[in-house]
C-alpha cells in the first residue's frame, strides 16, 4: 500500500470504513496519480531480476523490508504493483499471488511525503464530499447553500483541481 490502512483507519474521517474499500480506494488513487503524473516513482538502484513461484520473487535486495511497496516489469504477466509481506533467505513474498515466470524485474516504489499527504487529502475530500458532487445550489427555508461547479476547467478525474495541486512537481513529459 502507498499508506498503510491504518493510518488511515486511526484517522476520525475513516472510522467505521471497511478496511477492503480503503485498500480499493488507496489503490484506485495509486493508478490515477500513477497515469496522471506519468511518473512511476520507481527507485532504479533498489532492483534485481529472478524468478517467480506462487507468491515469492526469488533473489533481493538489502534495501527492501516489510511493507515496500515494488514493480514488477518485464515478466509479461505478472506485472504490476505489489507489498512486500515477508523477505525470506533466498526471496521476497508478496501480496498477491504470481505465475511461475523465469524472469521478473523488481523495482522498489517509493512516493515522497508530499505524495502520501495528497492522497490522504483526496480520500478525505472523497470520503466527505462526493455525495455532493452535482449539487450547485441547496436552499431549505432560510438556509441556503451553493457548491462549485465541477466542469472541465476546475476537476481533474472527479477531483477538484485544487486539491490535485501537490502532483505538479512530479509530472513528467510524455512522447
């Protein structure tokens, strides 16, 4: 996970969410900052190359440890994102299960502060204010109230442009 769940389930916004849905949800937002950035966020000098059975990588790395997040590339199907749950002897477990491939490149992920803090303040906006997205003006007697619009100019993929503010140091040009 890009945060772990229980930052966010000691956090009062998310008290009595489901820890599945957070871990969709921190995994959807992952994707979308992931595509959005066009920066993967991968730390070159923290990578080996081995083989896969079940849910081990075979080979390591000493600057990887518990909770890691890392890339697999180039094994043609098993690539994609992954935790490290256990580091063994001779090879690393993962979150999720792989196929029996010869060659997998692993790659350690790593976001900044920055990163992981923009995301907590996106799931806090979604948590908070998604039902509202759509509502431009509510009146109920004497009391009224007018959201923003969310058009083209000031949302990016459902969030506020103002909120997504933090990505634009990491983004990267695409050919």
């Amino acid at each position: 996970m890009i945060i772990p769940v229980e930052t966010l389930t000691s956090m009062k916004e998310f008290k009595g969410v489901d820890e599945t849905t957070l871990c969709e949800k921190l995994d959807a937002v992952e994707a979308l900052i992931r595509a959005y950035t066009h920066n993967n966020f991968q730390n070159r000098a923290v990578r080996f190359e081995g083989k896969s059975l079940n849910n081990r990588v075979f080979g390591g790395s000493p600057f990887l440890k518990v909770g890691d997040r890392v890339e697999i590339t180039q094994s043609q199907v098993n690539d994609g994102l992954y935790t490290i749950t256990e580091i063994l002897d001779d090879a690393i477990r993962l979150d999720k299960a792989l196929f029996s491939v010869d060659c997998n490149r692993v790659t350690k992920v790593e976001y900044p502060a920055d990163i992981r803090q923009g995301i907590i303040n996106l799931l806090i906006w979604e948590q908070k204010n998604r039902q509202k997205v759509g509502v431009k003006a509510e009146t109920l007697s004497r009391h009224s109230v007018t959201y923003y619009d969310q058009d083209i100019n000031n949302q990016v993929m459902g969030y506020p442009v103002s909120l997504l503010g933090f990505l634009s140091p990491y983004m990267k040009a695409r050919f």
